[in-house]
C-alpha cells in the first residue's frame, strides 16, 4: 500500500467515525490533520505556509504587531478577533486565507511521502480552523487531482525537489506579473517551489505551477550541479581546536573568597557613574537640583 | 579534514529536514569553517554570533544550574536560527523558516553533530 492510500484509508476512517483529534502524518514532509466531528478543520504542514506565514511574509501585518496581537489574545496561535478589531484584515479574508491554506497543506502532504499515520488526541483548539469543515476523502482527491494536473505539465516539478535559478533569458524578458518578478527575484539555486512559497508568503501549490510553467519557458533553469560549499579550513584541520572553558579551574585552597566565575555577573552599585555625575560637588556643580532643572526649566 | 564529507553533510541535512534555508560550520572561537547560505546572509558575522551566543548560553545554563546546554534557538517571526555545538572544537549553525519543524530538527541534528565532529577532529588530530 502507498503512503497516500495509506493516508486516505486512515482519514476517510476518521470521516466514517466522526472523529475528533488530530491525525499525525509522517513522512516528508508530514504533517497534521486535525478533525472535528470526522470533518478536517485545519491541516498544518513543514511543507505549506501557514496562515500566520501568509499574511506576515505577504507584509499585510509585520512581526512586532503580530506578537502585540498574540499578547492580546491571550498567547492565542490565531488571534483572529484581534486582526479584525486592529483593521489588519477582514473576516471575510481570514476565512478565505484559512480555507486556502488548510487545501494548500492537504496538497504538500500528499506531493510529498508518507510513510505513516498516527491518530491522537487535539492536543488543543486547532489553529486557524476553518467554520465549516472539509470531508476527507474530498479533500485528499482535490489534493491528488492539483498533483496530477502539476505532474502533466510540460516540465513537471516537485513543490521539495527542483532548485531552479533564473535563466540568463529572463534578464530580456518584459511584461512579467507580479509572482513571476518575485520567483526570479528569489530563485538563487537553493530555494525549491515551496522555500519560494515561504519566501513570498504565497501558497505553494500557486507557487509550484508557476515554477513548473517558468522553467517551461525558459524563464528559469536547473543546474544538475549544486552550488559547491567552500570549505576555508586547511586540509590538516589547523587553527581547530577545543573552546576555552568557560569556568576557570578554581582555586585549590585560599582563605579570601573570590568572586565564583561560574555565579551570575554581579552588578556593584556606582557602576553606572550616575550617582558621581548627579552629586553636588563642593565647588558647586551639577547635582540631583540641577538634574531635575534641566529636565523643567521652569523650576526653581 | 574531509572537505567534501563536511559539505556532503551540510547539504544533507538541508535536504533532510524541510524549511531549512542555511547552515554554518564554524569554530569554537567563531572563524568561520563552511557555510552552505544564501547571499543575503554574511556567513562569518554569523559564525562570530553563534560563538557569542552559544558561550552565552553555556555561561548562563552553568550560572543557573541547569546543566549542560544542548542547544540554543532564536525564534523571529520569519523562522527560526539554531546553534549546537559540535563537540569541543566546533560549533553548527542552522537557519529555517517557520514551515521548519523544530524539533524534527533536533533529531535529525544529532547523528549530524556527531559525523561532522569525527570529520572535524579525525584529520585535525592526524595533522597535528
């Protein structure tokens, strides 16, 4: 049996059960399905941008607003009411970038291997659940048929195994789109379909196609060898050698007690200076009086 | 040292573990060995950080008797870097989206450490 017949088998049990939890998939690059009522409401996946991902690397929120949102929520994975009270997005955008994103996970577990499936308990809410969850067995043939349709094309590619660069053509090339700019842009290489998703924080299903249909085109290429990793160590392993510890030996004996190196860093009071720059001198200069007269200068 | 097993191990790792996007072998004292990293990351202040930072780590986990420090992983909201010493002599660095999958990470790790500080040491005690 197949890691996706395998895969199907065990969620459309979980559908027929009306399960409630979460299914663990292993492989690569996996991922976790999570059901209600044998419906799937959200599927997470090394191999798909997540919601979260989407909506920062597509720059609709930046990351220090989304911590603030988080501690607003209480530490919530998803803080939707948040993201809708602060006008980040609408409800209706959530719901569409939830939905995408649970069919764009589906479609990287089953583009990917799978070598088992693990029913479990939800170890919590699930993140970014979709209101009205998807069947199973509908889910994993919609996951199949974007595959086959990726699979058909003229230069069929994995969402984890091509590393294209752009082609030396596509310097020339006019009247680009929007994700095409930013494929070539980002494409040095290294980056597969779905490093590019992540890079663009655009799904990785879109993004696979349109690698698919550049290096069709000629837009894009793959070197069959990769980039090579300089090595800058000699040969013999020179200047290698063991790091310093970071405790001193200590003493064998000595009746003063020194400072333990291993203690934290203590901190002497005075150390800052502050209280030398902030006391009257003798001769009359700047002091706490002073200090506090230049931050008012209307008092006396 | 074996440059092409250092690197053979690198890339196997990014290979091995998605949302990987870079990875760093440096020295305990941060000179920097090999980088497998994208142009956009300099890869000997990097090396220099991860010295810095693990030596932090390793000073505090001591300070704060919480034994001997495994690894240390700074968390962004564009992913994640981690750095795990390679032995005594070395140290790795591992940069990843957040797709990646942290703890798969440190699992696959291991083995790793343990190759790359047998390629680091073998041919370093042999040219001594």
């Amino acid at each position: 049996m197949s890691g996706y017949e395998l895969l199907a088998r065990d969620l459309a049990a979980c559908g027929r059960d009306g399960f409630t939890g979460e299914v663990r998939v292993s492989g690569s690059p996996g991922g976790a399905f999570h059901l209600h009522g044998g419906l799937v409401v959200a599927v997470e996946s090394p191999g798909a941008p997540g919601p979260e991902a989407l909506l920062l690397r597509s720059g609709r929120i930046g990351g220090e607003e989304w911590a603030a949102l988080v501690r607003e929520s209480g530490g919530a994975r998803w803080p939707a009411a948040g993201l809708i009270a602060h006008g980040y997005a609408g409800a209706a955008q959530l719901r569409v970038v939830c939905a995408m994103s649970l069919q764009d996970a589906a479609f990287a577990v089953v583009a990917g291997s799978v070598d088992g499936c693990e029913r479990g308990p939800a170890a919590g809410p699930p993140p970014a659940a979709v209101a009205v969850g998807e069947p199973p067995t509908r889910l994993l043939q919609e996951a199949s048929r974007k595959l086959r349709a990726l699979l058909a094309l003229p230069y069929p590619v994995r969402p984890d195994r091509e590393r294209p660069t752009p082609a030396p053509v596509s310097c020339a090339a006019t009247r680009l789109g929007d994700l095409r700019c930013e494929l070539l842009a980002h494409a040095d290489g290294r980056r597969t379909a779905r490093d590019l998703a992540f890079r663009t924080g655009r799904g990785v299903y879109t993004v696979t196609v349109e690698v698919a249909r550049m290096l069709g085109e000629g837009l894009l290429e793959c070197v069959d060898e990769p980039h090579p990793i300089p090595v800058l160590l000699p040969a013999d392993g020179g200047g290698l050698g063991p790091r310093e510890p970071a405790t001193p030996a200590a003493p064998p004996q000595g009746p003063p007690p020194g400072p333990d190196a291993s203690a934290l860093p203590r901190r002497r009071p005075g150390a800052s200076g502050i209280n030398e720059a902030l006391t009257p001198e003798p001769n009359g200069g700047t002091g706490w009086k002073e200090f506090f007269r230049l931050r008012n200068p209307t008092a006396r | 040292m074996d440059h092409q097993a250092l690197a053979r191990e690198m890339r196997g790792l990014r290979e091995q573990v998605t949302g990987i996007t870079d990875t760093a072998v440096a020295a305990a004292d941060g000179l920097l060995i090999a980088a497998d990293t994208a142009d956009s990351i300099d890869p000997e202040g990097l090396a220099a950080l991860a010295a810095a930072g693990l030596g932090l780590a390793r000073r505090t986990s001591e300070a704060t008797a919480r034994g001997a420090l495994h690894r240390t992983v700074a968390y962004g909201s564009h992913g994640c870097a981690a750095f795990y010493a390679v032995g005594d002599t070395a140290l790795m660095v591992v940069l990843g989206d957040e797709g990646m999958d942290v703890e798969r990470l440190h699992t696959a790790t291991q083995p790793a450490l343990r190759r790359i500080d047998l390629i680091l040491t073998r041919k370093a005690a042999e040219g001594v």
